[in-house]
C-alpha cells in the first residue's frame, strides 16, 4: 500500500493562500524558460520540438569552386522550435510524492528537505486528500484543462512532438504533477482561486518537517511531535 501525497512547496504566506482560499497562481513557460533558480529554469519549457546536435558544421559556397567550403564547427548545439499554442498556456506545478505506508515515520521520510531548500523555500502545503482536490479543480475549470504528471524522457533521443507534459529526464528528481490551463490571453500569470481546501491539507514549515509524525490507520493522521 502507497500513501500519495501533493506538496507545494513556496514561501508561506503564498501557501496560506492556497491552504485557506485555494489560490493558484499560475505561470507562464517563458516566466520558466528566464527564471533565475536553478531548480526551476528549462530552457526547454514551451517547446514542440528539441533537437540535439553533438557537432554542427558551418559551411558557405564558394564562389569560384562552386563546392562548400568548411567554415567552422560548433559544438552540443539545441534547436528549439516553440509553440505559440503553448504560450498561452498557464501551469500550477506541485510534487507528487508515492512511498510505502511502512516506510513512512515522519513527514521527513517523504518530503526531500534538501530539494525544498534548493527551491529556495521556506514551507510545503501537503495535500492529503487527492480525490477531492481533484474534484475541487475539476468543478473549478472547463473542460480545455489538464491535469497530470510530468513525462520525463531523454531529449537527446526522444523523435516526436513534445507536450507541456514532457520534461528532460535532468528534472526527474521533482517528480512534478502540472495542472495546466489553455488559451490565457496575454503575457501575464493567471491566479485563479479553487476555494479553501484546509480540510483536506496543512502548510508546515520546513523547520518542523521531521516533527510531523504520520499515523496510517483506518486513515491518515498527521501529528506535531513536542
């Protein structure tokens, strides 16, 4: 038996906001492509297509010879053809934790602390209840939404047509989930609000992770350790 969990992780004011009135706050690929934290930037975000070329000859005609004539040479070059459908497409990421119930102690035995802090965060909402979250964002959005795991695969072989879904295998360790929503007009971020889901999830701060004790009975109880 697995215990499945959705984290958020973010500064906490942010995740009372999500805890008390079901704030999304929903942002652009491109605001991914620039973002200046490592964890979060992909240069990959919003692209249909990604080629890696290990070496790349340039060369030009000459004139006299008529034959091409070696230039230079480059070297681990990307191509990158981008979706303008895709732009206009708002994403909620969170982090879908699945562990066996008889591995779990402490919220600590879940949640990757070092990850957190690499994300420069401060906090983590943990949803409990997925099933009602699901609801709750089903009942919320039309039908053109999606939500998902991310897919992670090998760009350096992959040969198809990419989905905002689809993600390099370099950010496998996130195990992310994506609520993704189309066609938002214009360039900025969508936030969007759900209602309260504080009945079925709690924020806690990162400092006290290891004193959440996790309970797994006829259900899930999860207590402060004094």
């Amino acid at each position: 038996m697995d215990l499945h969990l959705l984290l958020k992780f973010g500064k906490s004011e942010n995740l009372q906001e999500l805890c008390q009135n079901g704030e999304l706050y929903m942002g652009t690929l491109k605001s991914y492509r620039e973002s200046d934290n490592s964890q979060v930037c992909d240069k990959n975000e919003g692209a249909h297509k990604v080629a890696y070329h290990p070496k790349v000859i340039l060369s030009r005609l000459d004139s006299e010879s008529g034959k091409n004539v070696e230039v230079g040479t480059f070297e681990n070059i990307v191509h990158r053809e981008f979706n303008k459908a895709y732009e206009s497409t708002r994403v909620y990421c969170m982090y879908y934790a699945i562990t066996p119930v008889n591995n779990i102690d402490t919220l600590s035995s879940i949640i990757d602390h070092e990850l957190i802090e690499k994300f420069e965060y401060d906090s983590v909402t943990v949803i409990f209840d997925l099933k009602s979250f699901f609801e709750r964002l089903d009942n919320h959005f039309d039908k053109s939404y999606r939500r998902d795991v991310v897919n992670y695969v090998d760009f350096r072989k992959i040969n198809r047509l990419l989905t905002p879904f689809d993600k390099d295998l370099s950010f496998k360790h996130q195990n992310e989930f994506r609520i993704c929503v189309p066609n938002v007009s214009g360039d900025d971020a969508l936030k969007t609000h759900i209602g309260s889901i504080a009945d079925i999830s709690f924020v806690v701060g990162i400092e006290d992770i290891d004193k959440i004790s996790v309970d797994i009975n006829s259900q899930i109880t999860f207590r402060k350790c004094v």
